[in-house]
C-alpha cells in the first residue's frame, strides 16, 4: 500500500522546502488558492496541484485527501519540514492503525517577537494526546467510521479538534509518534493570537455543528472538549514549561474564548 502526503499551501514558497524534507518514495500533492506561477513552478517538479477556495482548511484537506490515488495519507502544511525518517515511521504505524500522529516542535527565531514562548507553548499543547495537524496520517478506511467525512467542511478553523471528537467517540485507536518528528517555522506572537481567536471561532461552530451529529449534546460540553490545553492542565503546564509560558497561555486562552463567544453571539443572532 503507497502513501501520500498532502501539504496545505495556500501561496507560501516555503512549500519547495516542505518537499526537499520527503525522504521516501510517496505521492505529493500541493493543494493551493490559485496562483498560476506557483502552480507551474510545483508541477514542472512533478507535483500533483489541486485548487482550492481560500479561508477554509477543511475544504482544503478534504480536497487533498480525496485527490490521493493511495490507501495512507499523510496531511501537513506548507511551513514544516519532516525530520529523518518520519515519513517511513508514520507510513509502518499506518499498517496496524487507522490513524498516527508525528510529534509536532516549532522553531525559534529571535526577530520574531515571543517566538520562543509561542514555541514553549505549541510545544505543550502538541504534546497531548491530540489528533491535531499538521502531522497526521490516515488510512483511507477511517472515513466510514467518523461520519463517512474526513474534515467537517462547515467548519473552516479548528479543523482537527473537530476530527480529534469524532475520532475519539467512535473509539478509534491512535498511535503517537514520539520519535517521528515535523519541525513547524516559527511564529510570533502576534500570529499566533490571530490563530487563538480563528481557533476559537471554528471550535463553537463545530460545537454547534457536533451537537446535530450526535443527538443534540450540549454544544458546551462539546465545546470544553474540542479546547486542547484545560484548566486541568495547567499544574503539569507549570512544571514542565514555567510561569512565563504559563502566563502566554491565559492570554492565549482568553482571545481564544473571544472568538468562542463572539461565534456563540453570531449563531443566536442567526437562530
């Protein structure tokens, strides 16, 4: 059984980076918004290149993965790297398991303002037993155990903690990767609060959306579960991080239930 891996690009030249990193034989295909150039520069090295509409990561993953020709699929973004041998150990759990998870660490650079805090923090939260990407590999067979859809196309954020749901109410065994490593570019802070309140937004709107897969649960329970760090987190988070990162992570929660409750606002507005 071959694999492919699909790496969400958007527009970002750090995508010819992403593929120097494949070190095995696999299927690539580079899903993008429409950009001619890029397109041409990606298929004159052989890339497979589907488009896709903007603001939504969803459709974009769900483009990828249907467009793949193989049994396994490997789903990352254009602005990480595969370490040595990650590929390979990710495509051998595959054989015994629906779904692996690499581990997940990002850079530092110090022109980046908080870049090693975002880092710290990233770390943490990738560090869970979470189905988050990028990173992750799938069999195709998943897809009629979680609803017979990958990715949740009315949810445009937070994509994975929607998948990660699914997952875990159908029972799904998930192997993490420990020693299967993606290097993520590093992100500022500003950036990275950008993605607290899309994280948030997309997080009720799956809440909501979850609730009338399953029944009509309470769409906040469902919501406490798609959050990745927890108050019941934040002991080991200070131990292992410190106090600083700690701090980042109440300012990072706090924009996160910004774009919660202004989504919640929006859907009562709408009802």
């Amino acid at each position: 059984m071959g694999i492919s891996i699909v790496i969400r690009c958007k527009d970002d030249e750090r995508v010819f980076r992403c593929i120097d990193s494949i070190d095995e034989k696999a299927e690539i295909i580079v899903v993008l918004n429409h950009n001619p150039d890029l397109q041409k520069r990606l298929e004159q090295k052989g890339i497979i290149c589907c488009i896709s509409p903007p603001s939504n990561l969803s459709i974009v993953s769900n483009i990828g993965f249907f467009a793949s020709t193989t049994g396994k699929v490997i789903i990352t973004d254009s602005d990480t790297v595969f370490l040595t041998g990650c590929i390979n150990k990710i495509n051998k759990a595959l054989d015994n398991h629906k779904v692996a998870r690499a581990r997940l660490t990002f850079d530092v650079n110090n022109e980046l303002p908080f870049s090693k805090v975002v880092a710290e923090a990233r770390d943490y939260v990738n560090s869970l037993p979470l189905v988050y990407t990028p990173g992750i590999g799938v069999r195709k067979d998943l897809v009629r155990d979680i609803g017979n859809f990958l990715f949740n196309e009315n949810v445009p954020f937070a994509v994975d903690a929607d998948l990660d749901y699914r997952i875990k109410k159908a029972g799904i065994d998930v192997l993490f990767l420990q020693d299967a490593l993606i290097q993520h570019s590093a992100e500022g802070i500003k950036h990275d609060i950008k993605a607290a309140l899309r994280i948030g937004s997309g997080c009720r709107v799956s809440a909501e959306t979850l609730s009338r897969i399953f029944n009509g649960s309470n769409p906040d329970m469902i919501g406490k579960h798609l959050k990745g760090v927890k108050f019941s987190h934040f002991p080991d988070l200070i131990r292992k991080k410190g106090i600083v990162v700690f701090l980042y992570q109440i300012i990072w929660d706090i924009h996160f239930y910004i774009g919660y409750n202004s989504q919640r606002v929006c859907s009562l507005k709408k009802g």
